[in-house]
C-alpha cells in the first residue's frame, strides 16, 4: 500500500494510474491519502509500503526527495484584501504543516492573518479560494485553474 499526501495529490494522479495499469493491468493498487503527517506515522508503523509526503524542514533524514515543488499564495484573481485589515487565509486545521509554514512565514513577516475558512482537504481549500473567500499557500501544481499567486502583488513572503 502507498500513502501520500493530499497536497501531493495533483491532476496527473488520473494519468500515472493509467500508466501503471498499461504497464501491469492485474495490479491491485491501494492507495491512502492523508495528511503528510498521518501517511509518515502510518509508514513508521508499518501500515504502509511507501510514502510520499511534504517535507518543510530537516528534521527527518531518511527518504529520498522526488521534486522540489514552488508553493504560493493562491487565490481568485478578484480576491480583495483591505489594507490594515488582517490576510484572510483559508487553511485545514491544525497540526497540518502547511497550515504551520503558511503561517510561521506571515508571522515572521509580521503580516496580521486570519483564518477566514478551515478545510477537511485539498478540495475544500480549493473551493474556498476560488470562490474568493481568502488565500491559501498551495503548491501551484495543485491549486485550481482558476486561481492565481497573488503573493508578489500583495507582497507576501
């Protein structure tokens, strides 16, 4: 069984299956998407055979780096933020550790945030982003197509 990240889980998820049934069509594939944290604790206690997560520091040695990935600050592109007014952010809930890094950045920088929408998911972050409603730090391969980095223009870390 493989584990990976929701935020790893991109559009071409659909053609690497493809290919992977081309290749060997009696494979049984079983794949658990999580959060990075929970595909790590499930691989550390053997419940799964691989795993493919975001890694934000160096902590963690172990493993091998597949793609170094640009993250962003996506939103609409008619998103509004109100000078003086706090960054509304749409995040999943704590401990996920792009939520930490999203925000440990904006803290360094001494941007006031605010959580304007708390997600179950990739998807529902998405949702919100596209519907205007606030920022996310996405990794631009996953974010919708309909949503733009609009770090440098409101000029965030």
């Amino acid at each position: 069984m493989v584990g990976i990240s929701h935020h790893i889980v991109g559009s071409e998820l659909a053609s690497l299956l493809k290919r992977m049934n081309a290749t060997d069509p009696g494979l049984v594939i079983q794949l658990h998407v999580d959060t990075s944290r929970a595909v790590l604790g499930a691989f550390d206690d053997g419940r799964l055979d691989a795993a493919i997560v975001l890694r934000h520091d160096a902590r963690r040695r172990d493993g091998d780096v597949l793609f170094e990935e640009p993250f962003g600050w996506m939103a609409a592109p008619d998103f509004h933020h109100r000078p003086g007014e706090p960054l509304r952010l749409a995040t999943q809930a704590e401990p996920c550790s792009v939520r930490a890094m999203a925000v440990e950045v904006l803290d360094a920088a001494g941007i006031a945030w605010t959580e304007a929408f708390v997600g179950g998911g990739l998807s529902t972050i998405g949702a919100a982003i596209s519907a205007g409603l606030a920022v996310a730090a996405l990794a631009r391969r996953v974010a919708p197509a309909d949503t733009v980095d609009l770090g440098p223009r409101l000029g965030l870390p």
